[in-house]
C-alpha cells in the first residue's frame, strides 16, 4: 500500500495554459506540442475563437495544453467571448506560456501583460520565430521582456523549425506539480469531433475567401453519421448579409462547389474515411453581436 501511494504521489498533472496576441505562432506551437492538430492554422489574425483542450498523457504525467484566442481589444460580442477566452487561461494555469515573437512591440496590449505579470504561478515567455532575427536584435528582446516580465523565464524559439520545442517540453515536465490525472489516459482533448469538423471547413472559409467574409462567417455541424465506409456531413455555414452569402456560393454556385470540394478532402485526410459533405448558406443577421445566438453557437465563457 505505502508503495502504491508513493507512486501516486509522484504523477505530475497541471494545465498549461498558452496565450498571446494574434498571429505569434499560439495554434503552431499546441499543434507542435500534443503531436497532434487541435488548433486550426492560418496567417489571418482571429482564427482561433475558442479555447481549446490538448491534452498528452505518460505514464508519469499528463500535460493538459490550452490554446487561446490571441489578446485583442474588443469591437463586438463575438470578440468579447474570444477575450473573456484568454482571461480565463490566466485563471487556472499551473504553468503559463506566454507567447510573443521577433516583430511584435513588447507591450501590446498592455491591460493584459499587467494581469499576466500578477500571476503567482511559473511563467515561461517564449520568443518564437527567432529565425527571422538575429542574435543583436533577440538579446535587446530577451533584456526588454526580463523588464517587463521580471518573474518569467524566457526561452528562444522558433516552432516551424521545431528549434527549443524540446527544452520547453522538458522544462514544463520539470515545473508541472504532483497531481493526479485531470483526464482519463486515452482522452486527447474535451471537444467532440463535431468541434473538429466544423473549426477544418472554417479554416478552409479563412483561406479560401477574402476581406470580411471569414470574420463573419460561422459553420454549424447539423448532421453526422458514419459507417464502416464512409462519413456523411451536413453543415451550415451562417454569414451576417445576403451580400456574404452570395460571394460564398458564386455564380451559379460555382464557388461552393469548388471550396466544398476542397474542405471534403481535408476532412477525409483529417477522419481518415470517405466523406460526402453538404454545405448549406444562411443568413443569420449580426450573429456575431447576438448573445444568445452566441450561447447555442457554443461561445461560452461560464
């Protein structure tokens, strides 16, 4: 017994909690760091809007990363709720990655860093895309966030190159507290599927389209059954005007036919089945300024 419990004291279980402002590498680095893709990718600012659960498991540890919004000042709901995102990261972190990189001011959004700097937890700044810079530039960065951050340790890095991902996986392992697993051994994250599939064709919405169409777009998973061979998908994509709308389909429906092709094949490289994907637009007027709406759309902060 004396023995089963000195095992059980010596599990290492924490949240690890990463955030930042847009466009820093945030959804790179989770991807990088649950070796698996949770968080979708692009260079658009606000493509993460929710927060989102990756969690590694050894048999010594679980590591339960959380990828955030990036820090924004707010200019309608739908932003508040990414906000109110990246505040609540701040909250129950047991390790807190701040992540920033070679071209952003220090002190943006500084309401923020005030917040992070109060945190009694260990803080670790990580200054990624380090290949972009050079060693002059990166040790007046390194100076200037120990002013800023005097608490925090900082580490260089550069996620694409896969450069100091190893360090920083070694010291999260050396900083995270005995505890027992938040999760079971076999969970990878606290979304359903449904998440997934929804946050890939919203991915294709940000790359495929332009100006203020991915903003104010949203997508919906309203039908989805699998079988042994395949997977069928009914989806809603909801815009705010008739005007969205339109260039969404094309002329003729042109363009949807082309994107729908396009979202299908990465959800059948993402589920690893055959899929056949039905793609609906609605119009649903200022959704992203509708609390309520907000709430069935899954944006909540409770």
């Amino acid at each position: 017994m004396s023995n089963e419990l000195s095992q059980q004291a010596s599990f290492k279980s924490g949240f690890v909690n990463i955030v930042g402002n847009p466009n820093v590498g945030k959804s790179t680095l989770m991807n990088r760091l649950v070796g698996e893709r949770m968080s979708i990718i692009t260079h658009k600012a606000q493509t993460t809007r929710h927060r989102i659960v990756g969690i590694v498991n050894s048999p010594t540890m679980q590591v339960v990363y959380s990828d955030t919004p990036g820090v924004l000042q707010p200019g309608y709901h739908l932003q508040e709720r990414m906000r109110a995102f990246s505040e609540s990261a701040l909250g129950d972190a047991d390790i807190l990655l701040y992540v920033t990189d070679v071209v952003e001011k220090v002190d943006k959004n500084q309401d923020f860093l005030e917040r992070v700097k109060a945190l009694e937890v260990p803080i670790i700044v990580l200054i990624n895309k380090i290949d972009l810079s050079d060693e002059k530039h990166l040790n007046e960065l390194v100076i200037e966030w120990n002013k800023l951050l005097p608490q925090a340790e900082i580490l260089p890095i550069s996620v694409t190159n896969n450069f100091g991902v190893k360090a920083l996986e070694k010291r999260i392992a050396e900083l995270l507290p005995e505890a027992p697993p938040y999760y079971e051994q076999d969970q990878l994250t606290d979304r359903p599927l449904r998440f997934f599939v929804s946050e890939i064709i919203r991915e294709k919405i940000l790359r495929y389209y332009k100006q203020e169409i991915p903003y104010a777009s949203e997508v919906v998973v309203e039908h989805y059954k699998e079988s042994s061979t395949a997977i069928e998908i009914s989806c809603l994509i909801l815009v705010e005007r008739p005007s969205q709308r339109a260039i969404i389909l094309g002329k003729e429906g042109r363009a949807i036919k082309r994107f729908s092709t396009s979202a299908r094949r990465a959800l059948e490289g993402y589920l690893g089945k055959h899929v056949r994907l039905d793609l609906f637009v609605k119009v649903d007027n200022n959704w992203r300024n509708n609390s309520k709406e907000l709430d069935r759309l899954g944006y909540l902060t409770d």
